[in-house]
C-alpha cells in the first residue's frame, strides 16, 4: 500500500535542503563582505592617524566624546516550573481470592495521606479465576458506614469508557479524575462489577468495617448517597487496591517528594493491634514542612514471608512472597521513592535458614536499585514460644539476619525494630523477648502500644528524610542503660 504521505515528506525534504543551502551561501557572503570591510577600516584608520599626527611616527593627544551609558534593566530568566507528578497515596496488598460475585457494587473507604488535585484508581483481578468485568466505577468523599457525601461522586472512566475488563491476574488504572483532595481525606471507591468473578482480597484483622458490597444480582450501586444497598461490611479491602494523587510539587522543590512503601508481613498488616507502625510514621511525617510530607504506603500480608519456600502455610494465606510481589506491590506503583523491606521471621517459622533469609534481602534490595529506588531493611523483632512454635535455633538465625543487616551496605538505611520492642526496658534486659506492656499476648505480635513505640523508633534519615518530629508514645519507658549490644540486640552503632 502506498505511503499517502511520501509526496510531503519528499516535499519537507527538499525544501529544508534549499534552505539549508540558502544558508550556507549566505554564511559564504558574510565571510568576504566581512573581510573587505575588515580591510577598508584598517587602511581609513591608518590614513586618519597619518593626518592627525604632528609628525610621522608620533600620536597626538585625542580627546573621545562618550556616550552616556545606557544600562538596560535585566531580563528574569524564565524557568518551567516542574509538572505535577501521580504519587500512590493509599494501597492496599492483595492476597488471595474470597468468594464469588457478580450484578454487584463494592465501596472501598481509602485515606489517602497527601493532597492532589486529581485522583486515579488501580482494580486489581490478581485472584480472579476469570475476567473481572467493571460497568461503573465512582470516587467520592467518604463517611463513615460506607455513605458519602452528596453531591461528591465523580464517575471514573478506563481509557474514556465508563468500564472496563481486567484480564485475569492483573491490574487496571481508571483515567485520571479532576478532584481536589486533602492529605488525611477518606475517599469511597466504588466499583460495579457485572460478570461473574472470585473477589480479589486483602485479608486482615479486625477492625472498623472498611468495605461495604451489595448483593450479587443487586446492580448499579456506584451513585448511591447513603449505604443502605451495601448490607455486607468488611475490614478486608476488596479489588481496590491503590488510589494515587496527582501532586504538585513544593514551591521550594523540584517535583514532589516520592511514596514510601512497605513491604511487610502482620507486624506490618496490624495484626492483633488496632493501630499500625505505618500509621505512626505518617503522623510523624505530617509534621515535617509541607515540602517534604510524603504517603506511607503499608503493603504488609498477614502470614507473608520473603523467599517463596516449599510447603508452608503462607501458600495458602500469606499471598505471593515478599519477592514474587515487590514489582507489583512497590516498585511499579506511582511515584515512589522508597521501599522498605520488612520479612523474614515468617520464612524462619517455615524453615528457611538465616542464610536463605539474607539472599533474599539481597535479592529484594537489588531490584529495588535496579528500578532507582531507595532500599531500606528492617530488623527483625524478637519473638519466643507461645502460641506458635519458636525454637534456639531459628532464635540463632533471627540474630544473624539482624546482625548482618546492622554491619551490611547492601541497603541505603536500616531500621532498628529489634531494640525498640524488646525487653529493654525500665530495668530490663531479655532482648530475646518483646517487652510485657508492648505483647499482644502471643509473644510475636505488637500491641498498639508496641505498634506506636515502633513508629516513634523510625530514624527520618534512614528513608532519606530529615530528623522527624516525635510523636507521644502511649507508654513512657526508659531504656535500660547498657542492654543495647547484649546478645540479641545489635551493638549500638
């Protein structure tokens, strides 16, 4: 088939060939005219001087009229102020697949922690066993008990269509939506999902009811003001699983400032605690000036481990490994800057060596630096016996991992978790243990009062932030003066 647009692209051609020679002749021209003029000004002065001069060979005094200088006022630079930039703001793990839908509308309560001036939704069909098949989609200011603000629903369209079909194991981002929203702002999500799918979940704790649905064969309920047609609450997010914000950036900076992610496991999902170490960090975060706030992103899957073994539990609850899912969960979200990597105790529980544990680490941190990324490990937290077996030797290999991570430079920061929750405190010295008041009772997972001390242990630094602003713990403690470098514990740096 022939080209329609040869004839033109030939024509270009020519033309900017005549140009081009058009140009070269009168670089030639202004050459020789700028020679002969060269010439004439050198003879004419030489002939005035020769006139002027009492006697060959001898200057007379000249005395030059000056102009009065002009100075010209100077011209601002003129600089393109930087674009606003998608940062991922709220997210939410997927972990397996709960239940079958259809002919039904879930409404997802997201908190995004920074302000935007437009938002964008990703749908996530990573555990459907076929295509989930979205009719309508709608972003609104939330209330508490699923209902929204009237007034407030913007309809989200995919590629300009009101719906769209997410292939089975993957993901969809909405187009973008202009709404202006508030760091700390709760928007509901809501989502019609026509055909017939497994329901991609992320299941957790207990909580405040943070997903609402409807029915199967109830229909359309994205528009709905209050939450009457959504008879089913959860604490388990379902199908949403990140919403970004397009972000301005800073007055004072070059581009707003990156997400940081966490990758972790239930000390990061909150299990048994009603309050989170992300949470914390966000709060502490809030404080710092407006320049340099930035979204937590708490990725944590209870039963989650690193290095996907053979056999074990996390198979079936725990979703797909640490390693299996950093692209999709962290690195390929928008805008984000830092990872932070928070696993391991659960590979131990299941078998792994310390060995096994620190490749992994190593793994994860190269391909965070593969993707430009800040790399951040954490310590693992000190567990014991109780409700879940815990023996000397994976307590061996717990100390090693911690060690190594203290003294290695795979990643850019490390997080000491092992001193802020273990038994060194008023007194005490078993860093082996969680300290009592801090124990959720099963001697692995922090309360909220360990879960707060955690996010008040952060060092700003670590995540390539400056020095953070405390936040009041929810117990007062005095760490017990030379605890910290006893056997379990790292050497203070």
């Amino acid at each position: 088939m022939t080209d329609p647009w040869t004839p033109l692209r030939d024509q270009a051609r020519t033309l900017a060939n005549s140009a081009k020679h058009r140009r070269a002749v009168v670089r030639r021209w202004r050459r020789i005219v700028g020679g002969v003029a060269g010439a004439l000004c050198l003879a004419l002065a030489a002939l005035i001087g020769v006139l002027t001069s009492g006697k060959v060979g001898e200057a007379t005094p000249t005395t030059l009229a000056r102009h009065p200088t002009t100075t010209l006022p100077i011209q601002p630079t003129t600089t393109t102020a930087p674009p606003p930039a998608w940062r991922v703001a709220w997210g939410s793990a997927m972990a397996w697949g709960d239940g079958t839908a259809w002919d039904t509308t879930v409404r997802e309560l997201t908190t995004v922690a920074i302000s935007g001036e437009a938002v964008r939704v990703r749908i996530s069909n990573l555990f459907g066993d076929q295509p989930l098949v979205v009719g309508a989609a709608t972003v609104a200011q939330g209330r508490a008990g699923g209902s929204i603000v009237p007034g407030s629903a913007v309809p989200l369209t995919f590629g300009g269509q009101a719906g769209v079909t997410v292939a089975q194991g993957a993901v969809a981002y909405s187009d973008p939506a202009q709404m202006a929203v508030t760091g700390g702002e709760v928007l509901a999500v809501s989502v019609y999902v026509s055909g017939r799918d497994v329901v991609t979940v992320h299941p957790c704790c207990k909580g405040p009811p943070v997903s609402f649905a409807t029915p199967n064969g109830i229909g359309d309920a994205t528009m709905a003001t209050n939450a009457s047609a959504f008879s089913y609450k959860s604490a388990w997010p379902r199908w949403v699983d990140a919403v970004d914000v397009l972000q301005p950036p800073a007055p004072s900076s070059a581009e707003p400032p990156g997400s940081i992610v966490v990758v972790g496991d239930s000390i990061t999902d909150g299990f048994n605690a009603t309050m989170r170490w992300t949470d914390v960090l966000q709060q502490r975060i809030d404080l710092l000036p407006s320049a340099e706030r930035r979204a937590v992103i708490n990725e944590g899957i209870t039963a989650n481990t690193l290095t996907d073994l053979a056999d074990d539990y996390s198979k079936i609850g725990g979703g797909l490994s640490g390693l299996d899912r950093l692209a999709q969960d962290a690195i390929d979200q928008s805008g984000v800057s830092t990872v932070v990597i928070f696993l391991g105790t659960n590979d131990l529980y299941f078998g792994a060596t310390a060995g096994q544990v620190i490749a992994g680490l190593q793994q994860a941190a190269n391909e965070i630096h593969q993707a430009g990324l800040r790399a951040v490990g954490v310590m693992l937290t000190p567990r014991m016996a109780g409700s879940e077996k815990w023996d000397a030797t994976q307590q061996s290999y717990l100390e090693q991992i911690n060690q190594w991570l203290s003294t290695s430079t795979v990643f850019d920061g490390v997080i000491d978790f092992a001193t802020a929750v273990a038994d060194d405190y008023n007194g005490a010295c078993v860093p082996t243990s969680i300290f009592p008041p801090y124990d959720s009772g099963d001697h692995l997972h922090p309360n909220a009062v360990g879960q707060a001390a955690m996010g008040d242990a952060v060092d700003g630094p670590a995540l390539g932030l400056p020095a953070l602003p405390q936040v009041p713990p929810l117990l007062a403690v005095t760490p017990t003066p030379g605890c910290q470098g006893a056997p379990g514990l790292p050497a203070p740096a």
